[in-house]
C-alpha cells in the first residue's frame, strides 16, 4: 500500500479550489477520514507530496517494487 501525504494546509488549499468549497467543509470531510498516522503505520510507503520531491519517491518505490517482482519471478 502507498500513502501519498502533503501538509494539511496544502490539501484544505486543494480542495477547496478544485470542488470549489469552503474551509469549513474541507474541514468537516478531513475529520471522517483517517489521520495521516493511521494512514501511514498501514502503508509499506510513504510519498510526501511536494513538487520538488514528488518524482525522486515514485521513482526510488518503482525500482523497489521491480526488485521485488524480479526476486519473485513475477
């Protein structure tokens, strides 16, 4: 499983401009979700999404997910 988190304040940012809400109800739909620690401790990885890093994580989990399937012989 692959987490992919930002900060909080981003995501609110996000959200709100992509559904076109407000803070409040951002908000009010974070609180039914689970927490970014309950996330993660089910997660085997954890992408932190910010522009700069965001392609270095995917590529360093692609070459470890192609090891694995290459020791499994997948």
């Amino acid at each position: 499983m692959i987490c992919v988190s930002a900060l909080e304040a981003l995501r609110i940012k996000r959200v709100m401009r992509r559904d076109k809400i407000d803070k409040e109800a951002v908000e009010s739909r974070l609180k039914k979700q689970w927490t970014d620690e309950e996330r993660e401790k089910k997660s085997d990885f954890i992408i932190q999404n910010t522009t700069e890093r965001l392609m270095p994580q995917i590529l360093e989990i692609d070459s470890i997910l192609r090891q694995i399937l290459d020791n499994n012989n997948i």
